[in-house]
C-alpha cells in the first residue's frame, strides 16, 4: 500500500487507486492525513476535531465526527482493509492500523533526506542524489491546501524546513555531478525559501564562480550582505565574508 499526503491525497493499493475525491471531503481529508501521521499512537477524539474545526467546534462535532470517521472506514474498505479493524476506537481515542509496510510519501521524503544527509556529511555526494531528489520532489508539493489550522500550519512549518534542508543537499550533489546550471536553480530556490539563510548566497556564490561568472559571485554577496543590513541589521558571517575575499582575489 502506497499514501500520498504530498499534493493530491491518494492511495494506492495493489490494482486500486483511491483519490482525492473518494475521500469524504475537505474534513475528510484532513482527518484522513492526520490519522496517518499519527498512526503509531491513539489520537484523541477532541484533538482530531479540533484539527478539522480549528475555529469552533460544531455543536454536535462528535456525531459530525464519528459520520467522517465511518466515511473513512468506508474508503479503508475500498483500499482492500478490513473496514472496523483499520480504523478503531477505544477510550475517547481513534488510531489508524495500516500494513506494517505501507509506504508514506512524507515518512519516505524524512527517511531519504536524512540517509543523503549522511552520506553528503560521511564525503560521499555522488550516492546521495537519488535520495535527496525524492526528498525534493515530495517535499515541494503543497500540503493539504485549502485546509487551515494550527495542526496544519505547525506540518507546514516542519516541511518547509526539511524541503530546505533537501535542497541544501541537492545543490551539493548537482555540484558534485557537473549539473551547474540546475545547482543554480535549486540554489534560488532554497534563497528565495530562506533569504536570511547564508548558506543559500554562498551556494551561488560558489556556482557562478564555478561556471566563470565571478561578477555575478560577487553581486550575490552584495545581495546577502544589503538583506541582511537592511531587515536584520547585521553583517553577513566570517565565512561568507571569507568566501568574497576569496572571490576578489582570483583574476
């Protein structure tokens, strides 16, 4: 079994494709995500409204509950699931029982980025490129949208920080690979996630020099160095610093 949470909700399972739409609406979706995530432990009643309603609660929200919780017994069903044992409650408490080797695409994306981690940190980049571009690739998609809410927001937030992490890697492999041009783009892309992360400048820094453009190098550190000052009020770091000395005296 196959689940994707990244992007349009789906699973797969064996011949079966389940979408978006097979899900009992935006709540539906919701909750259906948050029991995945949360499927190792039981999850509150209370704590999955709060995250389907997370402005006011219906009058009625554990009937409106339990009638999306039986929507979603009935999807599990269509995945091939036996219906009442997928999805159980007990003790004011729902939890998501799947096959022990369901495949998440956002447990994927974690588990991928942190091998390449390692492997960019054991010296070894050129092995670490597929897994940082699972990374990549899963973590860009959006994550529920046109859902809102503090449980949201806070998955949100721990997304964008891996993406950016993947992204660190990925420029380092493309590096590493010759692919200049693509390291440049993902370079931007992390700058524009994070234009206060160093790192990012000194990325393009590298890679336009790389590529002979030691103008453009030195127009980036520019850049850093006037968005720090001018947001943050404060210099860019001794290692970037370092980076444009460098820089200035190659001829």
């Amino acid at each position: 079994m196959r689940i994707y949470l990244a992007g349009e909700v789906q699973i797969e399972a064996g011949d079966r494709l389940l979408r978006e739409s097979h899900l009992p609406s935006r709540q539906g979706r919701l909750a259906f995500a948050h029991l995945v995530i949360s499927r190792e432990h039981p999850l509150p009643h209370d704590q999955l409204a709060e995250s389907i309603w997370p402005e006011t609660l219906p009058a009625a929200w554990a009937t409106a509950l339990s009638a999306i919780i039986s929507k979603l017994r009935v999807v599990m069903a269509g995945a091939g699931l036996d219906r009442d044992k997928s999805l159980v409650s007990a003790f004011g408490c729902y939890q998501l029982r799947l096959p022990p080797d369901v495949w998440v695409d956002l447990e994927v994306a974690r588990s991928s980025l942190h091998d390449a981690e390692a492997k960019v940190a054991a010296g070894h980049p050129g092995e670490a490129y597929g897994q940082a571009l699972v990374a990549v690739m899963v973590l860009r998609r959006p994550f529920l949208p046109g859902n809102d809410g503090p449980w949201v927001e806070e998955r949100r937030v721990a997304l964008r920080a891996e993406l950016i992490r993947a992204l660190e890697v990925m420029v380092v492999c493309l590096e590493y690979n010759g692919e200049l041009q693509l390291a440049v783009r993902n370079a931007e892309e992390l700058v524009a996630l994070e234009p206060f992360r160093e790192s990012g400048y000194r990325h393009l820094m590298r890679l336009h020099a790389a590529r002979g453009d030691r103008a453009e190098a030195l127009r980036i550190f520019e850049t850093c160095r006037e968005r720090l000052a001018d947001e943050l009020g404060v210099s860019p770091s001794p290692e970037t610093e370092a980076l444009q000395v460098t820089l200035l005296k190659q001829r």
